[in-house]
C-alpha cells in the first residue's frame, strides 16, 4: 500500500477523518487486519481464496446477463 494523504480544509478535522477511514476501507485494510489477527492454515487460505473467486466471477456473470437483457 502506498502513503495515503487527507489533507484538513478549514480545521474540519472531523470530515478528514472521515475521508481517512473510507480511504482504508477502499483499500481493504481493515479486512487485511482482520484476517491477519489468527494464523489461517495454507490449506485454509487456498478454500477461502478459491471460494472468493468463484463469488466474484458469479458475480461478474450475473452482472453481464443483465446488462445483456436490458
């Protein structure tokens, strides 16, 4: 991940911090750090990323026909 930047405009230090956090929860961070907080097994990790895929391209597929009916 590279350096993020909120800048603060006007003192509004309030709405930095919101920009902050939807910048970290955009670039998967806090699913990273939830991840990470136990030891997953390869074998584990292998199922799960497999699984992820397979919702992603169902996903993608579903997207496509509908866009195609429309």
């Amino acid at each position: 991940m590279n350096g993020l930047e909120v800048k603060v405009i006007d003192n509004d230090v309030e709405k930095a911090i919101k920009v902050l956090k939807n910048k970290l929860v955009k670039s998967g961070l806090f699913k990273e750090l939830k991840a990470r907080r136990f030891y997953e097994k390869p074998s584990v990790r292998r199922k799960r990323k497999s699984l992820e895929a397979r919702r992603r391209l169902a996903k993608a597929l579903k997207r496509r026909q509908r866009r195609e009916s429309e």
